[in-house]
C-alpha cells in the first residue's frame, strides 16, 4: 500500500502545505482571471452546468490526487465565485476578507485545536480568552459595577445569528421560574431574533413600528407599559437594510425604566467601536445585558466570526455544562480550564486566531481607518446620488449601506435591474423593502473601492432600467 497523504501540521506539515498552496494559489489567480467580474455570468443553470462539467465524478472510484483535486475545484469556486473583493460585489454585510486574516486561519486549519477542551487548544483556549476579553472590554470598557468589580467577557460564534440565540437564552435563563421571556424589537431588526424566540420556545415577539428606519422610543415605551412578565428589548446598532442604529441611550433609559432587559444586535455597527470619529454613534452600548457583534462584517475577516458580549463573566454561568471525557470536575479542581460553557458547541474551529492576527496587525487605529474608509464612501455615494436627477436617495448613510432607486421607477422595475445585473455578471446589488418601496441596495465593505467605481455602478443601473 502507498503511504498515508501528508498531515498539515507537525513538522513536516509546512512542508507539505508549501507546495500545495502553490497550486491553490495559482488556481484562485485563475479563477478569479476567467471570472473577469464580480460574479459569474448566465444565472443559476449556467453556473451550475459549468460547476458540474468543470468538478466531473464528486466521488470516483479512484482518486485524481491533490494536484488535480485542488486546481480544478479550486479553479471552478473562484470562477464561479461572487467575490467581495470586487467593488461591484456590493449586496450583502458580506466582506472581502484581509489576507492577512486569511492567511491566520489557514494556520487555524493546520493546527485544527479544537475549543472545547483545553487539552485539545492549549494555547489557543488561552488566546481565545484573552482576546475576547479585549474585545469584550472596548464594548463595555472598565465601568465598575454598582456592588463588585465587573469582568466583561465574550464567547465566539459562528456569527450574528448564533451570538442573537444565545443572548435569547441567557434572559430566558435569568428569568427562570419568573414567566416566559418576551422579546420586544423594533421593525428593523433581524430575522434572527423572532427565529430565535420560536427555537428556545419564548412567546411569540412584539414589534414596535420603526417608522423612520430605527426603534422609536415612544412606541417602545407604549409597548413596555402595556406588557406583565419578563421583556427583553433587542434594539439594533447598525440595521441589516438601512445601517441605522437605534437610539441606544434613550431606549436603555426606557429598559431601566419598565425594567426590561436589553440586549444590543451590533452585528453590523459595533466596527464603529474601532472609529475614534462614528463611536459615539454607539453611546449607550455598554449599557445593554448583552451585545452581538460580527468581524466578518465591518471586520475583515473571513466568515465564521462573531461574538457575544457580556457585562460580566458571571452572565455565562447559564451555559455551564459538564461531560466528564471534556471536563471532568477533578481535572477543573485540578486547574484545566474548563471551555464546554464558552460555547453550545463541542468541536469548534479557533476562529479567534485571524481575529487577535488582525486586531494586532491593525491596531484600533488601523482598523478605525477601514470602518471609516467604508463609511466616507458612503456618504460620497450617497451624495452622488442625491445629486443626481435620475435617482433617489433613501437616507443618508450612518454606516456604509446606501439605498437608492432610479426615480419614479416602479418596484418591478427594480428587482428586474438587480436580477439583469446579477445575470450579466456585472453587478451584485440587494434589495430592500422600506417606507412601501423596493430599493437598491449598495452594502460597501471594500476599503479598496474607488469612487470610479461607484460612478460605473450607476452607469450600469442606469443602463439596465427598463423604459
Ligand atoms: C448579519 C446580521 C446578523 C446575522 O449574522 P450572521 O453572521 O449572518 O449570522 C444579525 N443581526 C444583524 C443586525 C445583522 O446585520
């Protein structure tokens, strides 16, 4: 029998990626060369007829070998890729990721250690609670508490979603035995959190009307007076459509006030924490039981990494879960960290090595410049279109999304611009519902996008309106 394939990690691991990557590298150059744009050309039935005749038999009797494996899948995924690193691949809080950060979890891979115990993530347990405490302590800085001195801490998830779940679960578990939680947001808040309600079994939510894009605080108020038990209020820092951000201060007043628990959606907004010029879009922050942020949006890092802030260490004891092969109590006493209550996860990737990469290769002021950058771009955009007769400008940006429309267009009109652009391979917008309209949607997160491209962006919207 021929010897086993090589492993990534060891000694030899290095030596055996080297190669390899070579070829990975040459077919993402490649790829990205014969995609020529933002996205493949042709919609789905092309897309996937040139996947299926590029990957050939998913799983032959006789393998093809790394080479062959790697130049060709990895060629027909940048091919057919949507890339954000295209500045006309503008639909989504999906970020082009820094190399640096992916260059970091490639390390991440080869080491693999896995998160859920500290004998399989020594080191990586230890950074991983190092690093969220930085993190955890720009959200809720060093305010002490009224009775004892507060230890802000965060857990890694899998992103905004996963982070939203588990803020619904520790105010269900902080109310136990007082009644079911009932979850109050407002019209702009993500489609994660009612999901999140109806998972953990919590009644059914009550949405306060968002009638100028964010929560408003007299509705809020209407609402908190008029329901009996438990409430937690998820406000949003940074609206999946729009990039508003509610007024945080004023509805941790109203919080206080009905005594309501708040948890904060930062999933989007919490990058201005890094903006010495927007962080006081953010005032009131630290004031939430809870907070979600997301660094593979205004992060730069490639996706899974998002986190769970909160106020004090002592909030997770919820989470704590025993599995004697992970953590038995006798290795605890014995001083194993104990990493089952950092999560709901068992196996878990180190998703916190690109992030303290970044965070150290960047610095606050270095990653404050690419939330800021983004940010300019916007209000340029969003200027540009204001200025301009043939469109209309939703609001102006708070963050880096811009809503815009060609004028007295009908809402059909706008979903066939954004599908012919999306077919034709030049464009990648989104699409939103507000104020009764459908509009389009530019989500920038490319610090290298030139206004030139925003211009050719219009050109191209322009260009594919019906008359
Ligand atoms: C993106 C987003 C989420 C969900 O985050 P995922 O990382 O996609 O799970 C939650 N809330 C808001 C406000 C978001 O923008």
């Amino acid at each position: 029998m021929s010897s086993p394939p090589p492993l990534a990690g060891g000694t030899e691991g290095p030596g055996a990626l080297r190669p390899l990557l070579d070829t990975v590298l040459d077919a993402l150059r490649d790829g990205a060369t014969a995609r020529g744009g933002p996205l493949p050309a042709g919609g789905p039935h092309t897309v996937t007829t040139r996947l299926r005749a590029l990957a050939g038999d998913p799983l032959p009797d006789h393998g093809t070998g790394p080479d062959t494996a790697l130049r060709t899948l990895v060629h027909a995924l940048a091919e057919g890729a949507a890339d954000p690193a295209e500045p006309l691949c503008a639909a989504h809080l999906h970020c082009p990721p820094l190399a640096l950060a992916t260059a970091a979890d490639l390390a991440a891979s080869a080491l693999n250690p896995s998160m859920d115990s500290w004998d399989q993530a020594p080191a990586a347990s230890a950074l991983e609670a190092l690093v969220t405490d930085a993190l955890a302590h720009e959200v809720y800085g060093d305010t002490p508490g009224t009775d004892r001195p507060r230890h802000p801490a965060a857990l890694v998830t899998t992103g905004g979603t996963e982070a939203n779940q588990l803020a619904l679960l520790l105010a269900r578990e902080a109310h136990a035995g007082g009644g079911p939680v009932q979850l109050v947001t407002g019209a702009g808040a993500h489609h994660s959190l009612p999901r999140a309600a109806w998972l953990l079994g919590l009644p059914e939510p009550v949405t306060v009307p968002a009638p100028t894009g964010t929560l408003d605080p007299a509705a809020l108020d209407e609402a908190l007076t008029d329901l009996p038990g438990p409430k937690l209020v998820a406000a949003t820092a940074g609206t999946t459509d729009a990039g508003l951000i509610d007024p945080l201060d004023e509805i941790a007043d109203l919080c206080d006030r009905h005594g309501a628990r708040l948890h904060i959606d930062a999933a989007y907004g919490a990058g201005l924490l890094f903006s010495p010029t927007r962080r006081t879009h953010l005032t009131g922050l630290d004031r939430a039981a809870t907070v979600t942020l997301d660094l593979h949006k205004l992060g730069w890092q490639p996706v899974a990494a998002g986190l769970l802030a909160v106020r004090d260490t002592t909030d997770l004891d919820a989470l704590t879960h025993q599995a004697d092969y992970l953590n038995a109590d006798d290795d605890t006493e014995a001083g194993l960290p104990d990493l089952l209550g950092r999560s709901l996860r068992t196996t878990r990737r180190p998703d916190i090595l690109k992030i303290a990469v970044t965070l150290k290769a960047l610095g606050r002021t270095g990653l404050g410049a690419l939330v800021d950058q983004v940010c300019d771009q916007a209000q340029e955009f969003a200027d540009t279109i204001d200025a301009h007769p043939g469109f209309d400008l939703y609001d102006t940006p708070t963050l880096s999304t811009v809503l815009f429309r060609p004028h007295g267009a009908p809402d059909a009109h706008i979903a066939h611009i954004r599908r012919t652009l999306l077919t034709q391979g030049r464009a990648v917008l989104g699409r939103a519902h507000l104020d009764g309209k459908l509009w389009l949607k530019a989500t920038l997160l490319n610090p290298h996008t030139q206004s030139g491209d925003l211009a050719q962006l219009l050109k191209l919207v322009e260009g594919s309106t019906p008359r």
